[in-house]
C-alpha cells in the first residue's frame, strides 16, 4: 500500500499484477491499482483532473492527463472517500507510477493533491530446489 496526503486529502494506492491479462511473450505486462481519495478536510473538493507519470524499467516515460477518473469528477465532502479501479499496460515487466489530481473547492481555487510513487513488479514467483 502507497499512500500521500496532500491539503487534508489522502490518497491511498494498491497495485496489483494481472498474469491472466498480461503476455510476456508479447512483451506486454499489465498491472491495475485502486485507488482511495479521502477527504480529511472540513471543506468539499471535487476531483476535476488527473496527471500521471509512467516510467517502465528502460526509463521510457508516457504521461497520462484528462478530465476526472473512470469518467468521474467525484465531489468529496469532508469524511467521505471515493475508490476507483484503472489499469496500466507496460512494455517491461517493472515500472512505477506517480502523479496528482487537480482538485477544486467550494470557493472555485484549484488545488493539486499528490499521488504517491507505487512499484509496478511481477511478484516473485516461487523456486524450488531439486
């Protein structure tokens, strides 16, 4: 678990490899992450974009921006939480994702809360000795 607060808001990460939707082969791996914002502030903010940093282990750098999160643009009163599900494919088997929300409060002021740096790994797989 990867977590960062930023202006009272916490964003929690749990990364996940998925073998059934990856082909090494094909050089292609997949991880999806889920994602918990919550809002430890005594004012809303609603969530309007989002940034993300993708490095893969040769370096390669992809930057992702756009509108919300899985077509959203939640608004979080204070105490509540909003959790999301997405994917990130890579060309290597490792890498790391980092990035921040724009956020907006009531008042109309934008904001930026961090999202933490989290490992993208193939879990070890187990060895036997003979």
């Amino acid at each position: 678990m990867y977590k960062a607060t930023t202006h009272e808001i916490t964003v929690t990460v749990i990364p996940a490899y998925l073998e059934d939707q990856s082909q090494p082969d094909a050089g292609r791996w997949f991880w999806a992450y889920t994602v918990e914002i919550t809002n430890g502030s005594r004012e809303p903010a609603q969530l309007r974009s989002r940034y993300w940093h993708i490095t893969d282990a040769n370096g390669h750098v992809e930057e992702v921006r756009g509108p919300g999160v899985i077509g959203e643009e939640p608004v979080l009163s204070p105490g509540d939480s909003f959790t999301y599900t997405s994917g990130c494919p890579l060309g290597t088997s490792s890498g790391f994702m980092r990035g921040h929300y724009e956020m907006q409060g009531l008042d109309g002021r934008f904001f930026t809360v961090d999202i933490p740096a989290f490992s993208l790994d193939v879990p070890m797989r187990q060895r036997v000795l003979n």
